[in-house]
C-alpha cells in the first residue's frame, strides 16, 4: 500500500470464476499476438501442452528455455526474447482491463513481519535494493503506525487490537533480517530490543518458562495458550527462542539468552517426542549448542558492499553479517568497532572475537 505496509490478501476470484483475471485460453491469447509473437510465446510458456489451471486454463509461467525456444523456431535467441518481451507488453495491457479481485487491504502486524523477512532476505541474497527498499518502507510504517506508547499494535490504526507474541516475535526476526541487508541503522536495533523487553515483561512465564500467546494485561481467558510446535505459520514461542538467542548475542545482554533457554527447557519433552513438529524450536536449541558467527564489517561503503554481496551469494545459516556506520556511539559495545581506510572484518562467536581481517578470502575461510 501506499503507506508502506502490506496489505493482507486478495481474493482468488473475480466476477464469480476462481483465477478468471490471472489465467489465459489459448485462443485468447493467439486474439491478441501477431503470427510470430504467438509462436515464440506459446513455446516459451507451454501453451502448445496441455492446460496447467484446473485442465481448463493456462496460468502463464515459463516452461521451455529461451535458447530451446529459439532453436525449435530457427530464430536467433536475441529475436525470440524480443517477440516474447512485445507479447508479454500486450497481455498485461489486456489483462489490466479485466475486473480485479477484491483486496482486504488491512494491515496485520504479525503477516507484514512475515512479508518484511522474506523481502529483506531476498533483497540480500539477490542483490534486489527495491526490494530491500519495500522491506524498510514496511518496517518504517509499522513503527509509525503501529507502535503506540510503547505498545505494539496487531493491526493498522483502524483497530487498536494489542498485538500478540507472533506480532513482536515475527517482527523482531524481520529487523535482525533487515539489519543484515544495507548499513545498520541504530533505530531498528533500539527497536529490537524495545520488542525484546516487552516480550520479557509482557509475555513470559516467569515461573515455568515459555511465552503466552497474549500479554499479561490482556483480558482474562478460560485457557492462556502457550504452545511451541509450529503450525501453518511457525510458532512464536519457537521464532521468540531463536530470535532472543541471536538479538542476546548481538547485544551482549543474557537475559534474552536466558529467556531463551526457558523456552528451550519447557518445551524440550516435546521437541524429543516429536521433533518434525517443533522445527522452529530444533533451530532455536541448535543456535543454543552452537551460537551463529557474528560478522562485523567495517569501512568504505563500496568495499563492504562487495564484501556483502560475496557473503549473500553463499549458503551461511549459520552467520549474521552486519555493516556498521561510520557513527558507532549509539550502538552497544559489542558493536562498537573502529573504522578505518580500508574494509575490514572481525568474527565473533559469543563474547569472542578473532582477529580482524583485511580481505575477502581470509574472512570466508575463517567461516568455512
């Protein structure tokens, strides 16, 4: 939305037809294609095979390479993608005329945390800044929107509902997410902790571990659900764990690795007796045993971008990346590192820290 958020949903139908505005009929295609466009791009998204929507429609996604493409049509590949590329201008123009689905465009605190994580992880990993951009624009609204007096909201201003541990536990993984992607900014770390300490306050179970699913000052209930194993979504219990742990490490603050261990310590019969149920919690008590490699990066933007993007591009669950400012003041002492001419690197694991290191090769040998 224009704000920033995301929205919740759209309807899988539109005029009464599931997926009428997003799926295809041959001959309705071959309607608005020239003779060549249609070859090229029927044969680069199957609509010479059989439907792929329910044996009556075809929902368009690329099936045959461009190269083999251009090979079955004796056409130079660079032709192919140009006849493609018009044919795809001209189907979205005829698809912009068809009714739209419905859109519930109500902001949910816990579902955007969702969004914003895999948003800002793509935008890592790919090397995407417009997505990162829509992370931070999302991260940025939910705080201004949605963050009253230090409470945070399960949804947009319309509501006023408190949010519940999924909203502060999901949204503390989107900012460790997000603070990974471009240089940290000390507002969202502050933010972190702010959700930290009020899932510790607000949330845990003092007395025998865990958190509930609503604050303490919520209204009263027949049964206060605290549950650990994961469902359509993962639990928050298991996502509190695991993201406490990290955002502990990151700051240098035991509680939030305390509180963790509770968690991993209340729910551990369970996790022993059906571990594939509890897969949030699993990653949470292997972080326990094994805390991921915290990377601080320090120096010019341009080096460290590219220091950043050698580390995206490798499989590295078990490492967090940070660049950090030039200003340090307003971050913890853990982070608290100097900054020089050239990039450099120190790898810590807990409180300890190796050596800084000057180049690319040395520091991912040091992770390897």
């Amino acid at each position: 939305m224009g704000e920033g958020g995301y929205c919740s949903s759209l309807d899988a139908d539109s005029e009464g037809e599931e997926g009428r505005f997003y799926v295809w009929q041959r001959d309705e295609v071959a309607q608005h294609l020239g003779a060549d466009e249609f070859a090229a791009f029927a044969a680069h998204y199957g609509l010479d095979a059989a439907p792929n929507f329910e044996g009556h429609a075809w929902h368009l996604h690329a099936k045959v390479p461009l190269a083999d493409v251009a090979s079955r049509l004796g056409r130079p590949p660079v032709e192919c993608e140009a006849l493609i590329a018009s044919a795809r201008a001209r189907l979205f123009a005829v698809r912009e005329a068809r009714v739209r689905p419905g859109r519930d465009d109500k902001v949910l605190t816990a579902w955007n945390a969702l969004a914003i994580d895999g948003m800002a992880f793509a935008a890592r990993v790919f090397g995407e800044p417009r997505w990162a951009d829509s992370a931070r624009r999302a991260i940025d609204f939910i705080r201004a929107a949605m963050w009253r007096d230090g409470r945070l909201l399960a949804t947009d201003s319309r509501a006023q509902l408190n949010g519940y541990l999924d909203d502060h536990a999901f949204l503390l993984a989107a900012l460790l997410e997000l603070m990974q992607g471009d240089m940290l900014r000390a507002a969202d770390l502050h933010f972190a902790c702010e959700l930290a300490e009020l899932m510790l306050g607000q949330f845990e179970d003092a007395r025998d571990g865990g958190f509930f699913f609503t604050r303490h000052d919520h209204e009263a209930l027949v049964l206060r659900p605290k549950s650990g194993h994961d469902g359509s979504v993962a639990s928050g219990n298991g996502v509190a764990a695991l993201q406490l742990q990290r955002l502990g490490h990151l700051v240098g603050e035991p509680r939030y690795l305390e509180a963790a261990g509770r968690t991993l310590a209340l729910f551990a019969s369970e996790v022993l007796r059906v571990p594939q149920g509890f897969a949030t919690l699993v990653a949470a008590l292997a972080d326990c045993h094994s805390p991921p490699a915290l990377v601080l990066l320090t120096g010019p933007p341009a080096a460290t971008d590219t220091w950043r993007a050698e580390l995206a591009a490798r499989y590295l669950p078990g490492v967090i990346s940070l660049r950090l400012p030039d200003d340090t003041a307003d971050l913890p002492a853990m982070l608290a590192r100097p900054r020089g001419a050239r990039p450099q690197a120190w790898v810590c694991r807990g409180s300890q820290c190796l050596p800084p290191v000057a180049d690319i090769e040395s520091l991912l040998k040091s992770l390897s």
